[in-house]
C-alpha cells in the first residue's frame, strides 16, 4: 500500500492571535501549563490545541480555507515514510 504525504500549498500570510492562561513558569522563566483561554484567526472555523504530553507544543488547524488566498502553484509533496 502506496501512502502520500499531505500536500502543503503556499499561501498569503496569515494572522492567529492566541490568548493562553499558564499555570506555572521555572526558574529560567519558561512558562507551562498553558490553557488557552481564546483564539481569532483567518476565518471562524479556527482551532488551537495544545496536548499536554506535547511538551509546550501549539497546534493550529482551520476547517475552512475561507479568506485564506493560495499563491502559486507550487506544491512540495514527498513520499511519506513508513516508519513501522
């Protein structure tokens, strides 16, 4: 079975805003425990998620391409590894 990876197109910048709640900051002064609180983006259907076990980590995802503009044709797509 043949898989692909996802194709990624270039697109017109675009803006998130992110309002996030930490819960706790170390001695070097990185903030963790984050609860994001609220979020604004290109169009109403955006998300943001931030797993625990993700370590800091900020996923951002829309379900809608409304008001996002493609730009060239350029399409970067690999075959994708199987790693197990």
């Amino acid at each position: 079975m043949a898989t692909t990876a996802t194709i990624k197109r270039n697109i017109k910048p675009v803006t998130f805003t992110i309002t996030v709640e930490a819960r706790k900051v170390n001695e070097n002064g990185t903030f963790s425990s984050f609860e994001i609180k609220k979020v604004s983006g290109p169009n109403s259907s955006a998300k943001v998620v931030s797993p625990p076990q993700a370590g800091g980590a900020i996923y951002l995802k829309v379900d809608s391409l409304e008001n996002i503009e493609m730009l060239a044709d350029t399409v970067i797509a690999a075959p994708k590894a199987k790693l197990f």
